[in-house]
C-alpha cells in the first residue's frame, strides 16, 4: 500500500510527479488554513513531508499532530525550523540537500564579494540617476580583491568552493576559522587556521558561512567588529542570526568597516524599516544562494530522492540529518 506524503512547495512537475507515482500525494501550501479538517486530516495520516524552509516550525507541537510520521525533507541545507530532539523522540528521519547546491551558493557569495569591494550596484544607480557627468573621482572607487586576504568563518563545503575561487582565481591569502582542522584546504591553498579574532584583525574580506546554532548566534558582536580593519568588507552568505545586526548597522554608520555584502538577514524578508536600506555601503540580496534554475532543480530532485530512499528502504543511504534515529 502506497504510503501518504504531504508537499508543501512548488516543485518542478517532472519531480511532483515522481512524488504522485510512488506516493499518495497530498498538496499544501502557506496559504494552507492549518486549522482546516482537511489540514489536520493530511498531517495525520502523513508518513513523510517534504518542502522548502517550512513556514511552520517542525516541533513536538507540530509532530503531536502527525502520528505516523517516519520522514521529514527539506528542500534545503539549512534545518533551522526542525527540532531535532522531538523529530528523535517521535522517530522522524530529516533529510536535507548539502551537495548539490554548493557551487551555485559559492557563485552568489563570491558576487557579493566583487560586487561590494567594486561598489557596482551602487554606481549602476548612479548612472541611473544621471550623476554620472564626468569622470568618477576617489570617492567612487573601490578595493581591489587580488592578492588581498580573505577570511572564513566555517570550513564547511561551501566554504570549500570558495577557499578554491579566492585562492586559485584571484591569488589570496586565505585564512579560517573552524572547530576542527581541515588538511585539505591547508595543503591544496596553502590556507591557515586562526582563532576568531585573528582572522578578524587580519583579514581585508570576512565571509560568514556558518550554520546557525546556539554557539554561533549573535557570533559577530560590536566588539568582534571592531577587531576588522576599518577597510574591511564583511559578508555573510550563512544564516543572519550569526551577526548582531543592530551592531553591523551601527559599524557601518560610524566606518568600523568599509562595507558589507548580506543575503540573509535576523528577519527575512527585511522590513521595509530596516537602516540597512539607507547606507550605500551595504549591498542587499534576498537570500538568494541557491536561486539559479539549475540548482533549485537540483535541490527538488535531491529532496524526492531522499524522500523515497527514507520511506521505501531500511535506511536513506545520503544526506541523513539524524541517523541516530535509525
């Protein structure tokens, strides 16, 4: 008998319909009324759920209502909306898509690197304007970003796709910062392993690009950013919480540092009164890492294939969030 699986995203019809051939497929979505008969019935008659970053924070509230749920997968890296120890107390396999979505991401946040240290939006506007009348002048310039040093804050694969752009491709000193050492990166690009605030005061670009947990919120403080030089650029391609983003405001305001490149923010979308939207030396992007055709395809597939590996096998053999749920 086919099992029952709820989508809660728009996906490519090709992989919706592999999700409606292997399974009994019941469509939701966010405008979905979580207090209709027919939401309740869905959820508890549910074996798996699949989607992108849920509007709905997967909890023990959440599970209560979905008894026979063995599978959760999300069309994404980050699992931010999960509980991992109620999926692991209601038994609920997660599943997420780490790999195919790394060089499309690494492409997004090395252009916010070259965008802001280049200043490009910012004189795309001002021809726009009609103030480009002569020659640009000092105030206009940017930064070079060869031969410069760039700093990470995490070394995960993402982080990887990056150390080999920066180094390779525009010959810079690559510093990092993570719990564990990564050999590879240290061999192949001759990167270096610091404490935070070393990679800090000695870096000219810091790229974020850590996942969200209880050590890392609010990671990047007033005090860490005052560490920067005040030519230094920051930018964060990871999650927004990382950055206390009141106080980037703030060094940004004053020229703690030079500028700074975001697509996540603490509150997304960003509200229309965020100060950030008032400084030209932020470069705005609406959490778009993964947003090319080719990798949200990539992403859907991945998300279908561990979906059916997880309900139809003993165990998912890949990208398994919580293999000690068994």
């Amino acid at each position: 008998m086919k099992k029952n699986v709820i989508l809660f995203s728009q996906i490519p019809q090709d992989q919706q319909a592999r999700l409606a051939q292997t399974f009994n497929l019941t469509m939701l979505n966010r405008q979905s009324d979580p207090n209709s008969d027919a939401f309740k019935q869905a959820l508890a008659n549910a074996d798996g759920i699949i989607g992108a970053s849920m509007s709905m924070r997967i909890d023990d509230d959440f599970l209560a209502q979905t008894p026979k749920l063995r599978a959760a997968s999300t069309i994404s890296v980050g699992f931010d909306n999960y509980d991992l120890a109620a999926l692991k107390k209601h038994g609920v396999r997660l599943m997420n898509t780490p790999t195919v979505l790394t060089e499309g991401t690494a492409d997004l946040i090395f252009t916010l690197l070259m965008a802001t240290a280049r200043r490009t939006v910012e004189l795309s506007n001002l021809i726009h304007a009609g103030k480009w009348t002569k020659g640009i002048t000092p105030e206009h310039f940017g930064i070079d970003i060869h031969g410069k040093t760039i700093g990470f804050l995490g070394m995960g694969r993402i982080a990887k796709a990056l150390v080999k752009r920066a180094h390779c491709g525009f010959d810079m000193n690559v510093l990092y910062y993570n719990r564990s050492a990564h050999s590879d990166v240290e061999q192949k690009y001759n990167a270096k392993r610091l404490e935070l605030d070393d990679v800090l005061q000695q870096a000219d670009f810091v790229v974020v690009i850590l996942p969200l947990t209880a050590e890392t919120t609010h990671l990047i403080t007033q005090q860490k950013l005052a560490l920067m030089k005040p030519s230094a650029i920051l930018i964060n391609g990871a999650r927004g919480k990382v950055i206390d983003q009141q106080a980037l405001t703030q060094a940004l305001q004053n020229n703690v540092i030079r500028a700074a490149g975001l697509d996540v923010f603490e509150v997304e979308p960003l509200p229309m009164d965020s100060p950030l939207l008032k400084l030209d030396n932020v470069l705005l992007s609406p959490h778009v890492g993964s947003a090319t055709v080719e990798t949200r395809y990539a992403m859907a597939k991945c998300a279908v294939d561990n979906m059916i590996a997880a309900l139809q096998d003993d165990k998912p053999t890949e990208n398994w969030v919580n293999p000690e749920v068994g």
